[in-house]
C-alpha cells in the first residue's frame, strides 16, 4: 500500500506542475484557477470546508457501511436459499438499469434534504457492487473445503460462514474497494439535487457565485476523504486477509 501511496503522490505532483503550467498559458482564472489560488483558498475557507466536509463524509461512511452490509446480507441470503435467486437476481440487475440522476430528486422528495437522502443514495450506488463480488466469491468457493465440511458433519448455516465466507473475502475486497470509490459519488449527487449543506451544496453555491477557486477547494477536499476511505478498507481488507499473498491482495493473479 505505501507503494501505491508513493505513486498516487508522484502522480498528483505531476498533474499539479502541469495545471500550473496551463494555467500560466493565460486561462482565465474564473475558468480554471491555479493550484497556488486553490491552496491559499482552502487556507483562508479551512473552517468553512470542514464545516461542510464533515457532513459529506458522514454521509459517505453512513452509506458505505450500509451499503455494504446490505450487500453481503443478500449474497448470504443468495448463496443459502438458492430458490430465491430466482427473483432477486433480476431485480438487482433492474436496479443498476435505473440512472442514479432518475431518481435521486425521489428520494429527496421521500426522504427531505437532509443527510437520509444522500446516505440512501450512497447505499444505492455501493450495494449491487458489494453484493455482486461477494456472492461470485461465495458460489467460486473450492468444492474440495465444503466436500470436508460436510464430512465432518458441518451444518449448510455453518459451512456458509465458516468455510464459503472467508473464501470469499478476496472477491469481497474487490467490491468494498470499488464501494470506497463510488460512495463519494451517491452522497455528492444527493447533495446536488437538493441540499442545505454539505461539499456537494457548497460547489453549486461557489459555481453560482463564480467562486471557481472555492469549487476546485470543496474538490480538492471530496477527494483527500474518498483517497482515505479507499486506503483505510484496502488496509482493513489486508488485515483480514493475512494468509493471502499480496499479489492476490492486490487483485493480481496467483504466484507460480
């Protein structure tokens, strides 16, 4: 992880140097500020941007760990009773069909302004990613462990969550990985389509009011918070996962 760590930071630096350099060129600063501009905007609007950041990222967490949890309840659910595969499978491919923009005003509309609609929509977005690796993990577990857990006289229940389970905590990982990423994206929406409060309102107050640098600040702060979350479950993911590789880890392929 410090690896990838490293390479985000060079990455960044990169991008940094060359916005500077366009920026140089005589864009205008309404259109595109320079780095410089945002930074001395995050200093001077600091409390401002975690008064509002702090709303965003518990709407972020809230969802995340509701999505998640609903996703591998239901690849559990999935994986034990196989006749309602049936019914759920198609209604969770259904759900992914409906663009999120569709029906986040409906869920403004349901749920008010404040943070159950952003966290509800967070849930959406991460949940068919979350339930969609972990019962492809459950179903790929080695025929050969449930063979011995049944054997020894395991009940379904239990080779389920002693054996299946942990074997598919890689594929797990690759969904909460993804979630990390794309739960940001249902809170920020939610906070577009109607909100008092939050990153997602700030940018349209800052866009409205041609405050591109104090876009680009609530910007620069959404992604320090999704960078974080991302690492923070990668790291998490690693520490359940002690007797895999790091290539698997990682999602690479198995050593030789």
């Amino acid at each position: 992880m410090t690896r990838a760590l490293g390479r985000l930071l060079l990455a960044t630096a990169v991008l940094m140097v060359l916005w500077q350099l366009v920026t140089l060129a005589g864009v205008p600063r309404y259109m595109l500020p320079s780095p410089v501009a945002v930074l001395e905007t995050l200093i001077a609007r600091a409390e401002l941007l975690v008064e509002h950041g702090l709303i965003t990222l518990g709407e972020i967490l809230a969802g995340f760990v509701c999505g998640s949890l609903l996703g591998v309840a239901t690849a559990l659910v999935l994986s034990r009773w196989q006749f309602l595969r049936a019914t759920v499978l198609p209604l969770l491919l259904i759900s992914q069909a409906i663009p999120v923009f569709a029906i986040a005003p409906l869920l403004v509309l349901w749920f008010g302004y404040g943070p159950g609609s952003k966290v509800v929509m967070a849930t959406l977005i991460i949940y068919f990613p979350v339930a969609s690796t972990c019962y492809d993990g459950l179903r790929q577990t080695e025929p050969g462990w449930l063979d011995l857990a049944r054997t020894m006289g395991a009940s379904p229940a239990r080779r389920l969550l002693r054996v299946q389970l942990p074997a598919a905590l890689p594929a797990l990982a690759s969904g909460l990985r993804m979630a990390a990423t794309a739960a940001p994206i249902g809170a920020i929406i939610g906070e577009w389509v109607g909100s008092s409060a939050g990153l997602g309102y700030l940018m349209l107050q800052a866009n409205g009011r041609m405050q591109t640098d104090l876009m680009f600040a609530a910007l620069a702060v959404l992604v320090v918070m999704t960078v974080t979350l991302y690492f923070g479950v990668d790291r998490l993911c690693r520490t359940l996962m002690p007797w895999q590789p790091d290539r698997l880890r990682e999602g690479g392929a198995a050593p030789p």
